[in-house]
C-alpha cells in the first residue's frame, strides 16, 4: 500500500512537473559597460555634458573630428543605471539617454555588445547622433539635432 502512494505521489510530480511553463530570462548582460561619445562633426567642435543620478561626469569639449569622451561602469545592483547627455554646438544641441536599464527588451544591450564587453558608442554627426550597431556594423540615426534660433 505504502509502495503504491510513493509511486503514485513521485508520478504527480513528475507530471506536474513536467506542465510547469519555462520562463525564457534575457541572457545576462555584461558586467561592465563603456559609453563613448565621439566627435564626428565635419567642421565645428563639440560640447558633451553626461551625467547620471549619482554621478555628474562633467563638461568635455571634443575639438577635432574623431575626439572620444569615454567612461565606464558597472550596472548598480538594482539594474537602475541610468546615463544622460547633452551634446551641443554653437548652432544646435540634443539631449538623450546614452544608457538605460533593460529587462524585458534588449534595443540598446543587441547594439551595444561587443564580443562580451558592453560598449556603447554614440557619434555626434552633421544630421544628428548615432548609435553604433555591432551585431549589423553599422552606425544608426537616434537622435536629430534640434537648432538654435
């Protein structure tokens, strides 16, 4: 009698075991991220201004074509790091997110992983602000530039 309880009580959780729904997780993400902003400006220089809650980075004037602000970071234990900046020239500026926590959709970490290093680099253009594309190497439109009047 005992037999036939354990036998049946092993088969209705190897039954319910088996119904119980799998919940896909997001890979992990890197444990460090690299944030650039570049200079790639045909003639005018280029005023970065990044910050986050915690953390002001400071102001950093990229002069010449090709100048790179960079910095690093580890993602906060609660995954709440947040990066802003304003990008600004004498004739126009824009101002976005340039890191984000993500948990269900994966827009930023898809571009911004480079082998198993999280970079994310972001160039300052003519038409606006481009974030670099690792997975289609390329460089993708985010952000235009708004003018001053």
């Amino acid at each position: 009698m005992i037999k036939n309880i354990v036998v049946f009580f092993l088969f209705t959780v190897a039954l319910v075991g088996a119904q119980v729904p799998r919940v896909a997780l997001p890979p992990p993400g890197p444990s460090r991220y690299y944030i650039h902003v570049v200079n790639g400006l045909s003639k005018l220089g280029l005023l970065v201004h990044c910050q986050s809650k915690d953390d002001d980075l400071g102001y950093h004037h990229l002069l010449n074509h090709g100048d790179d602000y960079q910095w690093n970071f580890k993602v906060n234990f609660w995954g709440t790091t947040l990066f802003c900046c304003k990008l600004e020239t004498p004739d126009a500026y824009v101002s976005f997110e340039s890191f984000w926590p993500e948990s269900q959709h994966l827009w930023l970490r898809d571009r911004c992983k480079h082998g198993t290093v999280g970079t994310c680099i972001w160039t300052a253009k003519d038409d606006g602000i481009y974030l670099r594309n690792f997975l289609a190497n390329v460089d993708e439109l985010i952000h235009k530039w708004t003018y001053k009047r």
